[in-house]
C-alpha cells in the first residue's frame, strides 16, 4: 500500500507523523488526523469529542515515545476497501475530481458517507451516480430504499417497468428484494392487461351533436384505431406510454371522421390513456411506504 500524507496503513507496528487517531478494523489501521474527522463527519465528531466514562479509549504508542494515538474500532458494516474509499475521499478530496469516478467507489462513498453523517459525501456520490451512464436501475433503486433517495425509487421503478421480470438476473432480483420484485411482476402484468384491453376494444368515440352518422364516424374510427400506423402500432410495436400516445392523437386524423367529433373523443381518452401512468404511481407509493423510512 502506498503511502500518503492523510493517512498511513500499517502491518503491526504504526508511524505516527502527527496524526493522532488510528482507525482499526479487520487488521487494517488507518492513521488520520483527529480534528479534519471531527470537521468532515457528524459520527465522528461525537464519538472524538464526547468521552465515555464507562469505556476508557485504547492508545497505541508512537514509534519514537513522544505521543499516543486514540485507537477508534470501526463498524464492520462495510469492507476494508469501502473505509479506503471513504477516507480517501474525506481526505483527499481533490483526487477524485476531475472525473466520474467508477459506480462502485461512489456507492461505497454513499453507503459509508451515509453511516457516519458526511453530507459533503452523500452529495457528491449522490450527484455523480445521477450523471452516471452505467448505473443501472436494479442497484438505484436498493440503493434509494436503503438511504431514503424517493426520487431514485421512482425512476429507478419507470425503468425496471420497461425490463421484463423473466428478463431479470437473479442478481437483479436479489438487489430489487422480494417484495419489490411481486410489486413489479404485478404492476408489469396490470399494465399489459390494460394495453391490451385499448388494442382489441377500441374506445368507444365521443360524437357531436350535430353527427349525423354515427354509426359511419365510429366505424371509420375502430377502422383507424385498429391500424399499425395508429394507436394500435403506439401501443405494441412502438410501445409508447400512454401518455405519449395521448400526445400524439393531436396529429392523428381518422379517415372520414368528422373533426369534431375526433376532438371530443381524445380529449376524453386523456384519463383512459394515462391509466398506466396512475397503476405505476400506486405501486411505487406502496413501496415508499414499505421500504423508506
């Protein structure tokens, strides 16, 4: 391990160099400055500045006799490469900012930051996975439920809709959880239910008072739903949201349909086509009940 001037590792035996707190876990001592710790992390803080009467502090012995260093165990909530991760951030913040730095090291900023209350970090980690290419949905959204991101639940939710759940990894899975996992199977299957419903029974149309036949204008407008290049293409081929689609019947004229009366039955199909819009909603506002405290 290479050495550097905000913290030196050490097999057995410990250089200080002025640094006067020794973090300790599996084996791995970590030698950094008490008062940079105590100013980056709210954990840290009370644990350095608060004693405990009931649990005196453990020191090491400086190399050359003239200082002691306060051995701190850390949690092991996390491995040793996610602490070298975190306290090279904490205390080497410059080198990880000219580029995205890789989606493990900034979910090992996350989750570390997160524990022991550096805001500094969860802000950067949280805003560089967001402009992340290769953060993928299944780990943004365990990663929104374990640290209460209910933005990244909800879009992390849109994007696995679009992933069938057989298409699924079981590493996919065990990251979604099982209960997020039904709720998505469900949600996907109400969806499709829906979708399908729209392709084979075309909305019954909305006409005028003034059409004077009916039976004609509806004919024209089954004829049209029914088409590829109409709603029935939007919902299966280019597989469209519903929202979307009702966007697009602005620019879509049935053949000989009066144009009235396609007015009125768009502006009706609004909530019809914005249904599943509303299905998902439900079922990520179930979620968030669930799994974000």
């Amino acid at each position: 391990m290479s050495r550097h001037d905000w913290l030196y590792f050490a097999d057995g035996t410990l250089t200080l160099q002025a640094r006067d707190v020794t973090l300790a876990v599996d084996g791995t001592l970590f030698n950094v400055y008490r008062h940079h710790l105590i100013a980056k992390s709210g954990f840290f803080s009370g644990m350095l500045t608060l004693p405990n009467p009931n649990q005196p502090t453990p020191t090491l012995k400086a190399s050359n006799g003239t200082s002691d260093s306060t051995v701190v165990p850390l949690p092991r909530n996390f491995t040793t490469v996610e602490y070298e991760k975190f306290l090279n951030f904490i205390f080497n913040i410059a080198s990880w900012s000219p580029d995205i730095p890789l989606v493990a090291d900034l979910c090992a900023i996350l989750k570390t930051s997160h524990f022991f209350a550096v805001e500094s970090g969860v802000e950067y980690a949280v805003h560089f996975l967001e402009a992340h290419a290769n953060f993928p949905a299944p780990l943004q959204f365990r990663m929104g439920c374990d640290y209460s991101l209910v933005d990244w639940v909800t879009a992390a939710f849109d994007d696995l809709m679009a992933i069938p759940v057989n298409d699924m990894t079981p590493e996919d899975e065990e990251l979604i959880g099982d209960k997020a996992f039904r709720a998505l199977a469900l949600t996907q299957a109400e969806v499709t239910d829906h979708r399908m419903s729209l392709a084979v029974c075309p909305p019954v149309p909305t006409h005028a008072t003034w059409c004077r036949n009916q039976e004609y204008c509806q004919t024209q407008w089954d004829n049209a739903w029914t088409l590829m290049a109409g709603p029935l293409g939007w919902l299966f081929k280019e597989e469209l949201s519903g929202a979307e689609i009702y966007k697009k019947l602005d620019l879509w004229v049935p053949a000989a349909m009066t144009g009235e009366c396609r007015f009125l039955t768009c502006t009706r199909l609004e909530l019809d086509l914005t249904k599943e819009e509303l299905i998902i909603d439900r079922a990520v506002a179930a979620l968030i009940k669930l799994v974000v405290v």
